[in-house]
C-alpha cells in the first residue's frame, strides 16, 4: 500500500469543538505533548489503544505527556481491527513535533517491525502542533503501512509534504509452466489450501467417472477454501491468480448463474468476492484493569509490558491469574513474584456498533454475497438482451473469471 500524508491549518478553537473537548484546556497546552482521546461524549472520554505506552514513551524521552481530562470518565476504545489507530498528540512549538515523530517512529518499530514480521498493521498517526505565539493549529494526518508511517515520521512534518512509498507484493510463479509456488504461511491459510488442492483432485476424479454433479461440488468447495486461504494469508497476488485460473475452468465446465433471493440478485462468487477489501469490526468501550494493581490502567503507574517486582499473585474477577493470565497455573494466590510484565484486564465492556473496517482482526468476517440492484444490471445488459430482459425471471450468469485474471 501507499502511505498518505495530509496537513491542514486550522484554528484551535474550531479544532476543540470538533473533538468535543474544552478550549481553555487546549489553550493551556504546556512544554509537553498532550495525548487526547479518540471519542469524547458528555459522559466519558474515550482513549484509543497505546495512549498509556504513547505518553510513557514520550515522557521518558524528554517531553512530558499527560492523558487530556476535564472531569469526564476516562474508558478505554475497543476496536477488533488489525488497523492501529494512534493516540492524537496535541504539541506546543517545532521543538515538540519533532520529538513526537521520533518517539513515535521508534515506538513503532519496537512494537511492530523489530521482529521482521512480512504482515505490517497499517497505521494512522494525528498529530496537532499548536503555534505557541498565535495558537493556530497545524493538523498532520499520516496513514499507511508501519514501515511507511516510520519512515515518514523520521524524515519530519515541519516541511512539504513528503514523497509516498510503497512496498509492491511479489508473484513468485513458476516461469515453465505458469504454475503458482504458493507456500501459506499462516497455519490457518495452509490448511484451507490443502482442502482446496484436495476437492480439486477429488473433482477431477469425479469428472473422469462422469459424475458432473458431485465434481462440481467440490470444485466449487475448492474454490471456498482457495478465498479463505487467500483471507487468512493477507491476500497473496499468486493465489489470487490460482483462484481466478480455477474459477474459468469452473465457469467452462459448469457455468456460474447468479442467485435470486428476496428481490435481488445476488453474486456469491469467491473468485469475484476475492476483490473486495475490508470486514466487520465489533467496537465499544470499555475499563482496562491493571493487572499489577487492580486499578483502571488509565490512572494507575504502572505501564503495559514492562516487568515489576513483588507482585502478589491474585484472581481478577474473571477468573483469570494476574502474574500469567491463565485460568489455571501453578502461581499460589498471596505469594509475590518477580519480573512480572503487567497487562490490561478489559471490564465494564459496552459493545455499541459494528464497524466496516478496511482490515478486520478475524480476515473471515467480511461479505459472503453482495447484491445487484436493478439498475446496476440493466446498465450492464447488451443492447439485444435488454428487450428481452425481464428482472427476477432472467437467469443471469457471472463471467468474472473470464475478464480477470487476478
């Protein structure tokens, strides 16, 4: 993907009523950074993930950081999303902005690149640089990949808008014989593809003793396990070409006519689903409960992943021990341990919606069927067909696979 990079001038005050939040406690904005909430109602203040780690680091490193309050409760945001969203920063002068980037881009590097992982999380980072003489307000938006956030980050916003980069997947196909050398690496994805090779062999077995209703049925099956596969294993290019090269032979063999149900029709195609980005997200708020101490992790001393000392060992009201976060352990309760590395205990959950999110934490929660409304298949009806055409009555077929090679 490429990454993208916006910068707006505004006005603080516009800037607070958009956020929901006080303009006298902007306006006070001292030598620091302040980490601002992600939602702020009359009731709560809600924090994205990482605003505790954010202002830890940031303060550790020389520019004091403080959680954003005016009296509201703070809850912390629950979003089932491989997406990160990061805390917005508020910062008074240049000095400021670039401390943040750094931090930032180091931050992200410890947290999602030290490991060499292939699959980066995208990433979108606010920050709002307040002019310490006039108190206008420069809002810098940046979105993309985690390494293409931390090379922006690290080259500084203070300038013109930086150029974009972008890292391009690679097909590795056998040149002989166009065969695809697709290896899943995500345990889940091989799994699935190892059913789809095996309906595949089983479908030709079955076109060979003329049983073309069954055969179909696992072609078909393959062509299920093929998408998810390609869901699990963060879309390799090489598989989606594997499917759609299945999906003709499908299309040639059996043909693919189209589902009406409940006043429309309906395309259930894999192969033709594989193009469509995105999922569902469960999202709320919630209290993260310090495992250390008991308290709500926003106001408590104690930070995520770091280890601390004489920890008495405890059951959190789930259940749970708070020294390894299993149900059942070895750890005595009333017995202090060390080296223990803190973590967050969600409570108090309220699920209030369910997003569309561009990349959802379970790949398998997205469509499964989209519909074609009337007008989007007349439009796409040949001038002799159309006379002919008689909605819900007509059976239409997909052609996909035979216009798109993946």
């Amino acid at each position: 993907m490429t990454a993208t990079y916006q910068r707006d001038a505004e006005n603080i005050h516009t800037v607070a009523d958009e956020l929901n939040l006080e303009r006298e406690r902007l306006l006070q904005l001292g030598p620091g950074a302040l980490v601002l909430p992600a939602v702020a109602n009359d009731k709560y203040l809600v924090f994205a993930a990482y605003s505790k780690e954010i202002a830890e680091r940031l303060s550790s490193n020389g520019l004091p950081a403080l959680l954003y309050k005016d009296g509201r409760e703070k809850r912390d945001l629950i979003r089932k999303s491989a997406d990160v969203i990061l805390p917005v920063l508020a910062v008074l002068g240049d000095a400021a902005v670039a401390i943040s980037c750094g931090v930032i881009a180091a931050w992200i590097f410890d947290k999602f690149l030290r490991q060499g992982e292939n699959e980066q999380p995208t990433i979108q980072v606010e920050i709002l640089h307040v002019d310490p003489v006039t108190s206008a307000v420069t809002r810098y938006r940046i979105e993309g990949s985690a390494g293409e956030v931390r090379q922006l980050l690290n080259r500084g916003l203070a300038t013109d808008t930086p150029e974009s980069s972008s890292d391009r997947a690679k097909t590795v196909v056998d040149s002989e014989n166009g065969a695809s050398c697709y290896t899943p690496s995500d345990p889940k994805a091989r799994e699935a593809y190892e059913s789809a090779r095996a309906n595949q062999r089983q479908g030709t077995l079955l076109l060979g003793e003329q049983s073309a209703n069954a055969a179909e049925n696992r072609f078909r099956n393959a062509l299920r396990d093929m998408r998810t596969a390609y869901l699990l294993d963060g879309r390799p290019p090489q598989l989606s070409k594997e499917m759609h090269a299945l999906g003709r032979r499908v299309q040639v063999w059996f043909s693919c006519p189209l589902e009406f149900h409940d006043g429309e029709y309906r395309n259930a195609c894999p192969v033709y689903l594989s193009h469509y980005v995105g999922g569902f997200s469960i999202g709320g708020t919630g209290t993260v409960i310090c495992s250390i101490c008991g308290l709500p992790m926003l106001e408590c001393d104690h930070v995520p992943g770091d280890r601390y000392e004489n920890v008495v060992a405890r059951k959190t009201s789930g259940g749970l021990c708070n020294i390894c976060a299993a149900e059942r352990c070895d750890h005595e309760v009333g017995t202090a341990y060390g080296g223990v590395i803190a973590f967050g205990i969600m409570t108090d959950i309220e699920l209030d919606h369910i997003a569309y999110v561009s990349r959802p934490e379970d790949p398998l929660c997205t469509f499964y069927a989209v519909p074609l409304s009337k007008t989007q298949v007349e439009r796409q009806l040949p001038p002799a067909e159309f006379a002919q055409f008689v909605y819900g009555n007509t059976q239409l077929y997909c052609t996909h696979c035979q216009q798109c090679e993946g």
